[in-house]
C-alpha cells in the first residue's frame, strides 16, 4: 500500500531534536497501518506532522517557520507509491512535463518498474518532495526552492501534484468544511457511483453547449442592420423575386459607394505619408491622428458608434475647418503686422512715426538732432523685430502659414469631403438607419442576398437542440438526485447508530433539498453538480441527561460543538470511505468523480475532549480505516493525539 515513509525538517521554527541540533526526523514504519503521534502540549506534534506535510506539498509557509534567517530551513517528504496512486501520480507528473521514471530511480532495492512485472499493480515508486525556505531580508514573505524527486519545480507545480495524494482533518478544517455547501455535497457524491456522475457532467456540458450556441446565433441575428422595410420580414422563407431584385439595387448602390469611400480613404493617405516625410507634426490639431484612425478603418467592421468609419469622417471635416481658420487668423495677423497696403498695419504706423520725428528737428546738430538721431535707432530695432515677427507668421517652409497651408491644401477639397458626408446621410435616411451603421446594413444586404447567413433557418434548429440537451440533463439530474437520496438515508441510519459509541447521543440527519429553479432550469454552474443543495443536522437526543422530547438541534455547523463536527467527522468517514478527502480538500463533484482515495490522513487531536469508551472506540475507527476491506486501496492514518 501507498504510505508517507517519512517527514524530515531543518531548521523549522526552531526545533531541535534530543541531541540538541535542528534536524528531525519523523519515521512512519516500512506499511500503510494507524500511526499515533503523541507527545507533551507545545512538543510541536502539530507542527512536525500537519503543519509540514501541508507545506511541503504546497501550501502557506510563514516566516515564523524561519527562525534564523541566515541559516537554511527545509522540510522533505518521502512516500512510497503503489497503484492506485502510483499511476495517477505518474500521470500528474506528464501533465507538467516531468518524466515519471524519476520515481523509479531511488530506493532500486524496492523500486518495481511497471515494465518489469507483468502484474502492473505491483509496481511501486517513490516520490521525494523537497521545499527549501528563504526568509526575505525586507518584506515579510517565505521564498521557496521545490523539488520533486531532486528536479526543481514550481510552487504551483509541487501544489497541483503533491496536495490531492493527503488529507489533513482538524477542528478548524472540520467547521469550515461543513460550513461549506459545495464540499457537504461532495461528500456525499463519495457514495455515488462515477458512472452517474460523469454522464450527468457530460449531460451538462453538451447543454452548456447548446445554449452558449443558440445565444450566438441569435446575437447574430439582432446584430444585423437591415432597412426597415426589411425588418420585421420572416426570414429562411424564399424572397419573391422583387424583393431580391430591389436587395440587388441596394448592394450595387452601397457597392459604389464603399468604393467611393474607398478611394477617398486612399487620397487621405497620401495626404497623410506627405505630412509625415515633410516632418509637420500635429502642431495645435489633431488632424494626423484623425487621418491615422480613418485611415486604418474598414468598411463593415462593427465597431463602435465612436469608433466607426463615418465618426472619423466627421471629426476629420471638423479638424480641416479647424486649420482653415487657423490659416484665416495666421493671415490677418500677418496683414495687421507687416503689410504696406493696410494703413493700420504695425509697419505703415512706424513710417508715420519716422516722417513726424522728421518735422522735430530741421538742424543737422544740436541737443534735440542727438534726441531725434537716439529715436530714430530705436525705431530701427523695433522695425526689425516686426520682420522678424513677420518672418515667423509667412517666412519660410517651416513658419505657421505653409504649416497651415500645408494641412490644407492636400488635393482633398472641402466640398469633397462635405459631398461624401452628404451622400452618407442621404443613404443612411433612404435605409432609416443612423449613418454610423450603414456599413454594417450593406454587410448584412450581402449577406442576405448571397445567402451566405441563413441565422434564422439555424436558430429554430439551435432552440431544438437545447431544449433536448435540457430535457437529457433533467433526466440525469432527477437520476442523480434520486441516487443521492439513498445514499442520504443510509448515511444517516450508519452514522446515527455509530454516535453513541463515540459519546454522542444524537441523531444525524442528511438532508436534501433543491437549489431555485430546480429541475425546471437546473443549475448549470461550476460549484456543484445537479441540482440539489445537502444540509448536515445534527440533533441531541438528551439535554442534560434527560431525553429531548423537542429534538433541539439543527445545522450541524451551526449548533455542533468543534469535538462533535470531529467525531461526526470521522463516523461518516467510517461509513463513507473517502468522503473527508472530498469534505476537508474541498473537492467539487466533477473533481471528487476521479474517486482516487488519499494516501494518508491525519488527524490532529480528532479525541481531543474525549475520554473512557468513546476514546477506545475511536481508535477501533481510526484502526479500521487503514485496513484494506474498510478502505478500497487501504489508507495510513495518521493521528496527532495525548490518548495514546
């Protein structure tokens, strides 16, 4: 039988061994059998069994199991495998892309490759898990180092592989299991044979399917724009031939007209690369990044109102007007500044200036001649800072009105562009459709006319389709259902008998009832399969030694103190054979279905509170699990107690 053979730490939070050093060693024996593990309260019990077995096969690490940050801490798992576990590990190991022969390579003397013996259930392997742990120096996290078998692996890779082979059962695994809905019905689907269970999850997938495409053909279908005489027409019946002849006129129409589009968009990219190579950049417009975004539409893309062919053709329309009268105001600055003609231009009024300073002085010497003469040079530099200005207005390729000229003068005219905005309105009204979904109605005209979609003629046959794919899956859940309902009563008849010999006089209950909707529109999610909804109840029998006439109880997680939520625990791991390993890992239906038993569980202090006969009774469980004829593949349990 598969067991842990043993669990080896360094270093961890630390504990020393009785020679004083921080290496322990823990050896579970050479078999698959009960394995108690007792010591003082604080002897760190817990810790050097549950708490390294959960993070060597990937769970939380903390720093506080790193002591000494300087030194290296790590803990080592070695199991022994045999099948059933062997094969599913070494199936694991291939999913990641690790060769299962590393099994086989350590332990020779015990080892047995499938290959080497005809009986295939007497191979045997060993899996070697190693998690090296890093302290880091300013944050609070563990770094990790895994390896399986000495090949490095990822955390998530030693996780996946390594946490479904062991079950760990405490008091707090024990109450937030039962408190959860999806792990009480995987419990209970232990007990269910994986045959049903897996046409049931096939039953809901193909219904999955069924309505993931009858909601695609019928999105299809409200996509398409088509005039309005059109809509409301029954499609998949055949056109009379008027009406195809006027769909024929509408797609030659809106044919032109892409084409006309078309070779608009093709000038405005030539406009577009010339800006570019002239290295004229947006400069107060956005008009290159309008001319991109229109370039790189296409006609018939559905894309957004914002986002289409026609928005950029209107926002390309705005920003040309925008330049034009950029280029007006750039203009009229010149003239205001510069021209000889303009009698209120900056230069006209500086000559003006010189011939009145003139009239001052008729004297080529004197006082107010130097005054004039000092005036004069300062008109000088005033003048030539107004060419400069000038020059910087309309002076040069690189001065604001070529700049403007340049956006505007591209061999697209204005009347051009207000022409195709015209015409797309004017087919848009002729259609009674928005001018942004134009394109869109030529596309579905096409269509329509080609014969190239025919969603109405598939829709009828899709809505057949998932209502057989409902009706199979309803059968499969009322199937299931029913198939849990026995299942239920005998699992409570079992555990009910089995209380009182664990200290418990009380009476367990599992109930079933439907999820809203039921088997008219079960529940197709991925939580849980079919459509029922398990409750676990719990009821005492006797309060205060008197017998309760009023049955008080009722969900176990809710009035089950943490040392019965154990005890029931493991009487309904007795009775159901696997079923902790579905409850405490969290399993959902469609996992638990693979039905592969844990390795090893471990109980940590399951007997806690628990004394006398109850206490020997639950060792009798706990021996009987490692057996062969209670268990299937036989398990090592593994129990963490002070009664031992």
């Amino acid at each position: 039988k598969s067991h842990i053979v043993s669990v080896k730490s360094h270093n961890i939070a630390g504990i020393v061994n009785d020679k004083g050093n921080c290496d322990v060693e823990i050896d579970f024996g050479s078999t698959a059998c009960l394995v108690c593990v007792t010591g003082e309260s604080g002897s760190g019990k817990s810790l050097l069994v549950s708490k390294a077995l959960d993070v060597v096969t990937g769970g939380k690490a903390t720093n506080t199991l790193v002591q000494d940050p300087n030194k290296e801490s790590w803990i080592e798992l070695t199991v022994r495998l045999c099948n059933p576990h062997l094969s599913t590990v070494s199936s694991r190991l291939e999913q990641f892309g690790i060769d299962p022969l590393i099994l086989y390579q350590q332990h020779s003397e015990d080892t047995t490759h499938p290959a080497d013996d005809d009986d295939i259930g007497h191979a045997v392997g060993y899996l070697h898990l190693q998690r090296t742990l890093v302290a880091g120096s300013s944050t609070k996290k563990v770094k990790s180092t895994c390896r399986i078998n000495e090949k490095h692996v990822s955390l998530k890779t030693l996780r996946e592989i390594a946490s479904p082979l062991f079950t760990t059962v405490d008091v707090g695994v024990a109450s937030g299991a039962l408190a959860r809905p999806a792990s009480r019905l995987a419990m209970l689907d232990i007990g269910v044979e994986d045959s049903m269970k897996q046409q049931c999850i096939q039953s809901r997938n193909a219904y999955k399917e069924a309505t993931k495409r009858r909601k695609k053909i019928k999105k299809e279908l409200e996509s398409r724009i088509l005039p309005s005489s059109m809509q409301g027409n029954v499609y998949g019946s055949e056109l009379e031939q008027e009406q195809i002849e006027l769909l024929e006129h509408w797609v030659d129409e809106l044919d032109m007209f892409e084409a006309r589009v078309n070779r608009f968009q093709e000038a405005i990219y030539e406009q577009y690369s010339e800006l570019i190579a002239d290295g004229n950049g947006t400069e107060g417009n956005n008009i290159i990044s309008t001319l991109q975004k229109l370039r790189d539409c296409v006609w018939g893309d559905q894309n957004d109102d914002d986002d289409s062919i026609f928005a950029h053709l209107l926002q390309f329309r705005e920003d040309i007007k925008t330049v034009e009268s950029q280029l007006i105001a750039a203009n009229a600055a010149y003239e205001g500044l510069a021209s000889l003609t303009a009698p209120d231009s900056a230069l006209v009024s500086l000559e003006r200036v010189r011939k009145l300073l003139y009239s001052i002085s008729s004297d080529d010497s004197g006082p107010m001649f130097e005054k004039v003469e000092r005036t004069h040079e300062l008109l000088n530099v005033v003048e030539e800072s107004l060419n400069d200005c000038a020059r910087s207005i309309d002076g040069g390729a690189s001065s604001i009105i070529p700049t403007l000229e340049n956006a505007v003068c591209n061999g697209v005219s204005m009347e051009e562009v207000d022409g195709l905005v015209a015409d797309w309105n004017a087919l848009a009204r002729k259609h009674g459709i928005s001018p942004y979904a134009l394109p869109t109605c030529h596309t579905s005209l096409r269509q329509e006319i080609d014969g190239n979609v025919e969603a109405m003629k598939l829709l009828p046959e899709a809505e057949k389709d998932e209502r057989v794919a409902l009706e199979d899956y309803t059968q499969a859940c009322k199937e299931l259902s029913s198939t849990r309902e026995v299942v239920a009563c005998n699992l409570s008849n079992s555990v009910t008998e089995l209380l009182p010999s664990l200290g418990l006089e009380c009476t367990f209950q599992v109930q079933l009832t439907q999820r809203p909707g039921g088997f008219d529109d079960p529940y197709c999610g991925p939580e849980t399969l079919g459509v029922d909804v398990v409750d676990l109840l719990l009821f005492h029998n006797k309060v205060n030694g008197k017998a309760n006439e009023s049955k008080r109880g009722g969900n176990i997680e809710q009035v089950g103190s943490s040392g019965e939520k154990s005890r029931v625990l493991l009487a309904i791991e007795t009775c159901l054979p696997g079923s902790i390993g579905a409850t405490c890992n969290n399993y959902s239906s469609e996992r638990a279905q693979n039905g592969n038993i844990p390795i090893s569980i471990v109980y940590d202090e399951i007997d806690a509170h628990v004394g006398g006969r109850a206490a020997v009774t639950i060792a009798k469980l706990l021996a009987d699990q490692s057996s062969s004829d209670a268990s299937q593949a036989g398990n090592q349990i593994i129990a963490i107690t002070h009664s031992a």
